[in-house]
C-alpha cells in the first residue's frame, strides 16, 4: 500500500509543477498617446486628493453627500456586485483544485463487465477524488479574467460613488437656482403690484389711459406664472434628490443663498496622463481588457486533450458485515480527453475571444477620449461662463437701473408706459439669466472634478492610499 501510495503522491506533485502552463497572450496596455496639456488648462498642478465637494463650504451639501455615500440604493446595488465578483474569484479558483467527494454502492447480480457464475452482493464506501489538471493553463487564465472582473467592479463602484456625488451637487445647486428664481419673481410681483395700485388710481381719475391699466395687469400675470413654475420645478427636483440619497420624496433643507456659494479661485486640472491612472471608467475598462485577453488563453487551451485524475479510497466487501473488516480498497487512474474533429469549433472559439479583445481595446481607447473631452469641456466651462457672468451682472445692474429711471421718468410724463415694460421686462429676465448662469458655473466645477477622477470620497481613503 506505501509503494502505491509514494506513486499517487509523485504524480500529484508532477501535475502540480504542469500546471503553471499557459497558452496565449499576455496581457499588455495598449499604448496611448496624450497632449502635454490640456488646450484650455489653467495650472498643470497635480490633481488634488480632496474631498472636492467641500470645497463650496456648505454643510447642508456636506451632509447630502455622506448620506447619499451611505444610503443610496445604487451604491448599495453595486457593493452586492463588488461582493458578487469577489466570490467568482474564489469560485473560479476552485476549479483548478482536486474534488473530494464521498461514494457509496449497493450492487448485486451476476454481471460486473462480464457474466459471472452466480448471483453475489458488493458493497463499498469510501472518498472519491476527481482533478483535471491544468497543464494547458485554461482554469490559471479564467481565474486571471476573474481577479480583473473583480477589479473592474471595484472600480466600476468608485465611478458610481464619483457620477453620485457630481448628481447630488448639480440637484442640490439646481434647488438653490429655483429657490432663487423664485424670490425675483416673488419680488417682482411684489413691485408690479405695488405699481399696479398707482396707474389704477391714475386710471380711476383720469391720468392714465385704460391701455397703460391693462398694461399693467399683463405684467402682473407674467409674474405671477412664473411663481408656480418654479414652485414646481423646485418641489420636483427636490423629489428627486430625494430618491437620489435613498430617502422618500420631500423637502430639502438648502438655506444658502446661491450667490453666497464660495468658489475656488483656481482648481488644479493635472496633465492629461495623469487620467490614464485616476479615472475610474478607464481604469474599468482595462480591467475588462484585461480579463477578455485572458479569456483567449482559456479559449486556446481548450483545443487541447484534458488530463484528469481519479481515485478512491475506502472500503468494499460482498458482505456488508465485513465491509470494516476485509482491508483497504483504494484504485488511481487517469483519464485522457481531447477534441478529435469538431468542425473548427475550438479554432472558431478562440478567433471569438480574439475579436472580442479588438473590440474591448477599441472601447478602452475611446473610453480615454470621451475623459479628454469631457476635462476639455469642462475646462472651457468654467473660463467661459465666469466671463458671462461678469456681463450678466453689468446687464442686471444696467436693466434694473433703467427701470427705475422709467418709472420716473413715466411719472414725470416724459415717456410713454412702453418704456416702462420694456424696462421691467429686462430687469427681470436679466436677473433669471445670472441665477441661472451662476448655477451653471458652478456646475462646471462639478463637472471638471467628475471628469478628472474626483478627489478621494473619504479621508480614511486618502490616508489608506497615502
């Protein structure tokens, strides 16, 4: 039994140094090719590693975020799939270790591979062991695809957590336009029915023509419309931020005024390169690369025979008293299976995979060229609209200054009341405007974080990664 027994071992141990084999490519990245600089960079400082959102200095969307990290449905879904990926891992794993099991049999009859003289009984039970080596390297590359599954989903959940934060912040902001928007209209209504008193009574004892009255009750129902509208624009997003943090649709608490939102006077954008190893879709999508490159390694292996061992270790007797009592029963054998003629069905396997991998490089690159536009975009963003909005103040100041001088100028008899709802009009829609290009702007930062990569989401992050 020892002699037999050294064999097992022996072969064991020669399958195992085997199957360190692998068959096919390598996995390389693909080389890119990247601008010094962005086109519209303002500093080549490295990226921040910052909680980015804080930096508006607003508690109120401080405790959004954090809670949106926590309780929101999405984030939770993705952590179940980080789980999920990491138990293929170990699934994967598995297939390249020997399977134990346990058998038993109850047999009787006259025939066991050939016709015996009489009827007799077997029994047996013991442990049974099954193992396909791996010589060719098939399960070493599934496992390989599996780890950077794995990876992908990790950093397929940072890109959830980063497009969370950037959707919270733009909400939030977008509350505090219609907030906004909504005090000018309710100042506005205030005023023009403060100025709607004073042509009824002109009108009443005949200063004011009946058209100028009219007039005036137009401008009266222009602002009062636009108090609805964004009462509901305002109550919807609301809604929707709240289904965003994972809480039921209601209010939001947003007491700060959006002209009061802090802004950084300069925000590092880093060097393009910089994206390759930060951002985390692309970081996905080599991940994905990577594993489908395995996955030929596992195609190719397949067109080759497979090697597997058997055995059995226990006890068997014709009589189930002696089953303890007539010595070890124990047998090894191997198994040899290989593709003979399959029409090219292995061969058209690995030509699949292959195609498949072109196709994940080719997202892969344009992955990292949706990332420079989107820094590009962003970038331009924040030049472009500070400029606007230093013209949309002047337009403001300008429009509200000329409707005052309107209605003095009407109440003098000078001009005409058209000059006055010209006036109104603008002083109005001009300060609309600088709400919502303020807002605007301030998405631009969002955006620029979101498309560099973000900062860390948390300081134990950035201290673990330090």
């Amino acid at each position: 039994m020892m002699k037999y027994t050294k064999y097992i071992l022996i072969v064991i141990a020669i399958s195992t140094l085997v199957t360190s084999c692998k068959l096919g490519p390598d996995y390389k990245r693909p080389e890119i090719v990247t601008a010094e600089k962005f086109r519209f960079s303002a500093s080549d400082d490295s990226l921040q590693n910052i909680e980015w959102w804080t930096m508006f200095n607003d508690s109120e969307l401080d405790t959004l975020v954090k809670y949106a990290l926590d309780s929101s449905l999405d984030v939770l879904t993705m952590a179940s799939r980080v789980e999920q990926a990491r138990y293929t891992v170990g699934y994967t794993k598995a297939d390249a270790l020997p399977n134990f099991g346990v058998q038993g049999g109850i047999n009787r009859g006259n025939y066991s591979g050939f016709v015996l003289p009489s009827e007799s009984s077997s029994f047996s039970a013991g442990v049974n062991m099954a193992w396909e080596i791996d010589f060719w390297g098939k399960y070493k590359s599934l496992n390989e695809a599996a780890k950077a599954d794995l990876l992908a989903t990790e950093y397929g959940m940072r890109e959830l957590q980063i497009a969370l934060i950037t959707e919270v912040v733009t909400e939030y902001f977008q509350i505090l336009d219609y907030k906004a928007r909504l005090k000018v209209a309710e100042k506005t209504l205030k005023t023009r029915n403060e100025y709607l008193d004073i042509i009824q009574q002109r009108f009443d004892v005949g200063y004011a023509p009946e058209i100028d009255l009219n007039q005036a009750q137009m401008q009266v129902a222009i602002a009062q419309t636009a108090i609805p509208v964004y009462k509901r624009m305002l109550a919807k997003t609301e809604n929707a931020l709240s289904i965003l943090i994972g809480k039921n649709p209601g209010p939001i608490i947003a007491n700060k005024d959006l002209k009061d939102i802090e802004i950084p006077e300069e925000i590092p954008n880093g060097l393009p390169s910089e994206l390759l190893e930060r951002r985390p879709d692309i970081l996905q999508s080599e991940m994905m690369l990577a594993s489908q490159n395995a996955k030929i390694s596992a195609a190719i292996a397949m067109r080759f025979p497979a090697i597997s061992l058997t055995g059995f270790l226990g006890g068997a007797s014709n009589d189930l008293t002696q089953l303890n009592a007539t010595g070890l029963a124990w047998n090894v054998g191997a198994n040899f299976l290989g593709p003979l003629f399959n029409f090219n069905k292995n061969k058209r396997r690995v030509q699949i995979e292959r195609e498949k991998t072109e196709q994940a490089i080719y997202a892969y690159r344009k992955t990292i060229l949706q990332a420079f536009r989107e820094v590009e975009d962003a970038l331009v963003d924040i030049s472009s609209y500070k400029d606007e909005i230093k013209s949309r103040e002047n337009h403001f100041k300008a429009a509200d200054n000329a409707q005052n001088l309107s209605k003095q100028r009407y109440d003098k008899g000078v001009t005409s009341y058209l000059e006055v709802l010209e006036s109104q009009r603008q002083a109005f829609e001009s300060e609309l405007n600088l709400y919502q290009a303020k807002q605007l702007y301030l998405n631009s930062y969002i955006k620029l974080y979101k498309a560099i990569g973000g900062g860390w989401i948390s300081k134990e992050e950035e201290k673990a990664a330090e």
